[in-house]
C-alpha cells in the first residue's frame, strides 16, 4: 500500500489523513475559516504519530470542491506546494464522492449515493454516485443549481435506475428535503454533514487515482471561476 497524504478543506472540516504501511492516521476539526492555519500543523501531526517524514511520501491527494472558493484554494495550493518541494505527484478527488465514498464501499453492489452540500446563494452542489463491481459510477456529475432543479434531477435519475438512495451525505440534503425530496424511511443514519480526508485515501484504494505535476493540479468549483489559473498557465512578472 502506498504512502499517500491527503488533504481537504473545502467545507468546514479541515482534515489530513495519512496511509502508512497499512495504516490511516487521521487528523480532523470542524474549525470555519481556520484552515490555512490548522492544516501544516494536521500535517506533522499525522507524520509524527505514524513515525513518517515527508520524503516517504508517495503522492498526495487533495479534495478538489466543489466547496468554499477558499478552502480548494488551501487544499490545492498546500498539496502543489508539498508535491513541488518534494518532486511528488498529486491527484484529485470530488469532494462530493467523499462525502458518500465509505459508505457506498459497505452498501451492496449497484447501491446509489446522493451527496449534495449547501453552495450558498440559493444553490447546491450535488452529484449522484453508484457502487458497482468494485468501482464508483457517476450518475449524474457534479454540478451547481437550485434545490429545486436538483430534486427533478435526483427523482428522474431514481425512475431510470430503478432504484431508491442507499446513501445520502453533506448539508443540502436538508436543503433538498425542504424542495420536495423523499428519502427511504430505512435511511436512519446520522447524516454526514462533511467530508474527511481519509475518504480520499479509500477512493484511490477503490480506483487508481490520476497522478499530476503539482503545477498542473486543478480545483474542481462548478461556478464558473474565471480568476484561476493552473501554475504553469500563470504569468510570472
């Protein structure tokens, strides 16, 4: 099993977890607007209790959004800044499959995940994830649009499969409830609100992640984000 550091703060939980000879060590608080001072320290805090340096590393993976413009901004930049100063690779998760990833991996073959988080201004983000043979499946992509519009899509995804949610994640659900949405009554699990780091290191255990240059890693934000660039694409004056 690879060494792999993980890193995300795209919503209000700020987590770093690392997998090391066979073991995840997980570092996580729900802390708003503190991350870009908590997550170096997560980072020598989940190195230390695991006896590992930096150079052990393997490759670092990042939760890419949809989420706060800020907290991609964190996660990416310190996964960039880590990997270049390193000579490491980086890859990229939607935070939208962390929010669902584990649980989906306990669900039976063919189980449906819905996670849909609050993304302000009258919006969600949401993506609908299935577990078959091993992998995950997208349903429907991750995207941006009102609670509303987002319920048509889940029901008229759910007629086409077949099939009812297994698994549901993230603060728009309560968004998306309040649109109309009907839930299992056997969904009765405390509902995650927030996705964690060490989801990162299950999905690339799941699926093979892609492996970047840090310069070309890139967010994942759903709205149109004009300001950023990649490293490599940036003028340097």
């Amino acid at each position: 099993m690879p060494t792999i550091l993980a890193i995300d703060t795209a919503t209000e939980q700020c987590s770093v977890a690392l997998s090391c000879e066979g073991k995840v060590y997980l570092q996580a608080e729900v802390a708003p607007q503190k991350h870009a001072n908590l997550v170096l320290a997560q980072i020598d805090a989940v190195l230390n209790e695991a006896g590992c340096t930096r150079a052990d590393l393997d490759a670092i993976g990042y939760g890419a959004g949809p989420g706060s413009f800020t907290g991609v901004r964190i996660a990416l930049a310190t996964a960039q800044a880590l990997g270049l100063g390193l000579d490491k690779k980086v890859f990229a998760v939607s935070d939208l499959k962390l929010l669902v990833a584990d649980e989906l991996l306990a669900a039976p073959d063919g189980a449906l995940g819905l996670a849909c988080t609050d993304a302000r201004m009258g919006e969600v983000y949401f993506a609908l994830f299935a577990h078959e043979q091993g992998a995950f499946k997208s349903i429907i992509a991750e995207k941006v649009v009102k609670p509303e519009q987002a319920v048509a899509e889940i029901n008229a995804a759910l007629a086409a499969q077949g099939k009812s949610l297994s698994v549901v994640a993230g603060t728009g659900i309560a968004l998306l409830k309040e649109q109309g949405l009907v839930l299992p009554p056997e969904l009765t699990a405390e509902l995650k609100l927030y996705p964690r780091a060490d989801s990162i290191i299950t999905c690339a255990q799941v699926e093979a992640p892609v492996l970047v240059d840090p310069a070309e890693a890139e967010p994942l934000y759903c709205r149109n984000e004009v300001t950023w660039k990649k490293v490599s694409e940036q003028k340097h004056h």
